[in-house]
C-alpha cells in the first residue's frame, strides 16, 4: 500500500468511527473515477445496496469491503427518455 493511502486510511481512524465529510480532492476523484474505488483506502472492493430516490435525488448506500467505510452515492435527475 502507498504511503499517500495509508495516510488516508490513519486520517480516517484518527478522526474516529465516523468522518464528517469528504474533502474535495476525495469527491472529486471518487467522481472522476466514476464511483469505482473507495475514495479513502482506493480498493476497488465497493458494495451497493438498493437506490432510495426522493423528489428528483436517488440515494444508494456504498460499503467498501476492504475498510468497512459507508457512504452514500447521491444522483440527481438530469434527462428524461420515452420508453420504446
């Protein structure tokens, strides 16, 4: 492991069983990356649940099987397409 992830992954254990918030540089390469790795320990090992959707914002629970860390992935509707 390099040494940049294990600082993040002491960060997030320092700062106790729950983070507050990603920073920027986390959401913006989680993003980037298009949600494939974990934006603290960047393993690749991430489990969804089912989507909860609410007036136009769609929720999915993210678990990462390597550091145990859950977040939630938020969409927002942006386009509409007819059924064929």
């Amino acid at each position: 492991m390099a040494k940049k992830e294990q600082k993040d992954i002491d960060n997030f254990a320092i700062k106790g069983e729950y983070m507050k918030d990603f920073t920027y540089a986390q959401k913006h390469d989680y993003i980037r990356k298009g949600g494939t790795v974990c934006p603290i320990c960047r393993s690749d090992q991430l489990e969804g649940s089912c989507f909860d959707a609410d007036a136009g914002t769609a929720y999915q629970r993210i678990n990462c099987l390597e550091c145990n860390l859950e977040f939630n992935d938020c969409y927002t509707l942006t386009d509409i397409e007819l059924m064929d």
